[in-house]
C-alpha cells in the first residue's frame, strides 16, 4: 500500500525496494499516510512504503507520529534518488504558466527553482498542494487549464504524454528521499547480508527533562561502541503519544542505529534504555538498501540565466 496515484514516487519506492527482494507485488494507491498505516493494520495490504526523510527538507513529521499510533513494524528501507521534472501540456510554454501543482513537500524541495522562474518571467507563480506527485500529473494532462504545470516524475509524465519542461528541479542537487517499510511482523535478518545493504534498529523513547538525559541516553549506545545514525525529536501529545503522562514540551525521541552482531549486546543497550528512559519502544530491526549512483547534474540555474525556454 503506497501513497497517491499510479506513477507515484512512493510506488516507485516500493517496485524497487521489492524488485531488490526479487518479489511481484501489485501497489494500492490511498489519499493519505494515515491511510497506508490504517490499511496494513487491519490486513488490506501485506506491507506499506512510506517516505520518512527527505535529503532537501528533512523529515516526514506525519510520518513519524504515525509510527506511535500504531502497533506495526518496520522492516525495510530503501534510498531513492528523485529527479522532479516540470511538467507541461504539449503546446504550452514555459512562459505560459501560471500555476504549479505538485506535493507540498515536493513544492518545498523545489521553491529555489521556482523563485528563479518567477523572477525571469517577472511575476509570481501560484503554487497549488495536491496530494501525491501523480495526482497533480494527472490533473494537468486533463488539459483543462493550458497553463498549469505539475511537478512530478519523469516516468509518470512520459506516461500521461506530458511535456518535460525542465528535469532535475531539487534544491539539493542530487536529491533522494529514504522510505520505510512497514509491516504487521517484524523482519527476518538474513545472516549474511548482500553487498550495498546494512542492519538497522529504530527505536523510541520518552525520558523527563532532567540535567543530563541526552548525554545517560547516547551514553548508552557510546559505552558499547553502537554508531547511532539518525536521532529525531518530536512534541509529545495526549492524543497520538502511545506514552502516558506526556505533557507539553516534552519530547518522544526517535533513534536509529546499527544493532551490533552481538545479540547480547544488544540486548544489554535495551535493558540499559529502560533504566535510564521512561519508556522505550522498539520499531523495528531490518535492512536497509543503499542509495542509486547519483545521475547528472541539473543545469536548470545556467538554462534560466541564459534566457532559453521549452
């Protein structure tokens, strides 16, 4: 289960994640990320792919506080490089647009670019949220409006006969976005992993702001020379928090890291969290793919300054 329309970034995530696993699967397109997590716990699909963190704008927020809510684990990921392409219909002009539809996040990860238009074109670019990458495609390969232009995936455009007006449109040069898999059983780990692959753990914990918490907490990892790879803090509410008596402006912190070989090790990093932290979850142990070779650089700066245009 993914999110958003066919030729959705998330559905692309999930063929090559589990194209590495040499499976067929078929995707389920919903509306929303509480929709994807909804949808594996009460068994409409066997797994969800879902983005957590974005090179260019940082984490799925929705993301993370949907992982309290529900009891499922995580137990895959993979990197995928994303080449967001302004899209247009045949017959229209850079010039023309007037309006650009795309993901809010997507939007976001490509606003130095579209600032650069506005300020060659000489006015401003209305910027309109849909909910995935494909719907906005979509809805401008309907051809009701000449001058809305979508950006998406260069695979789902190619499909829907859109024009490429420019490739590559990312702040971040060589941008990729990490997606989780989520599923209602924890991972079997191979023993011997394939090249290009690495074991990761997530966990989250809640402790009281007390004098030293972050040092007892990375303490813990540090002593038993455990790399800790990601560490993300968010608000602790009454209403999603799976912890009891979280107040405001106290935090559930997300970790992940690399679990030793060692199993007891492990196990002693986990009996030693629980000493020091009020509560520790663990969301999952899995492999982790690493990220495509990155692809040319993009020359939409130098093509703007230049004056040319599709």
């Amino acid at each position: 289960m993914v999110l958003g329309h066919p030729g959705s970034y998330s559905e692309v995530a999930a063929n090559q994640y589990f194209s590495g696993q040499c499976l067929s699967i078929k995707t389920v397109g919903v509306m929303s990320f509480r929709d994807v997590f909804e949808g594996v716990s009460q068994g409409k699909a066997a797994y969800g792919v879902l983005p957590i963190e974005n090179s260019e704008s940082g984490a799925f927020r929705s993301v993370y506080d949907l992982l309290l809510k529900h009891d499922l684990y995580i137990v895959g990921e993979t990197d995928v490089q994303e080449e967001h392409c302004l899209c247009i219909p045949n017959g229209t002009h850079l010039e023309d647009i007037t309006q650009v539809l795309s993901h809010p996040e997507v939007l976001e990860q490509c606003d130095e670019y579209l600032m650069q238009l506005e300020k060659k074109l000489g006015r401003n670019i209305h910027r309109m949220a849909t909910t995935d990458t494909a719907k906005a495609l979509h809805t401008v390969a309907e051809g009701k409006e000449a001058s809305w232009a979508a950006i998406g995936s260069l695979q789902s455009a190619q499909g829907l006969n859109l024009k490429i007006a420019q490739n590559n449109l990312s702040n971040d040069l060589i941008m990729s976005t990490r997606y989780i898999v989520i599923s209602k059983e924890p991972a079997t780990i191979p023993i011997i992993l394939s090249p290009g692959t690495v074991r990761k753990a997530s966990i989250c914990v809640t402790f009281r702001n007390r004098p030293g918490g972050l040092f007892k907490l990375f303490s813990c990892f540090a002593l038993r020379d455990i790399n800790v790879l990601k560490f993300e803090s968010r608000p602790q509410s009454s209403r999603r928090s799976m912890f009891k008596g979280g107040n405001h402006w106290e935090y559930v912190f997300y970790l992940d890291y690399e679990p030793s070989k060692d199993e007891t090790v492990n196990l002693l990093l986990m009996s030693n969290l629980s000493e020091y932290c009020e509560s520790v979850r663990e969301l999952g142990v899995y492999v982790s793919t690493s990220a495509p070779s990155a692809s040319n650089v993009p020359e939409w700066a130098q093509a703007l300054g230049s004056g040319n245009s599709s």
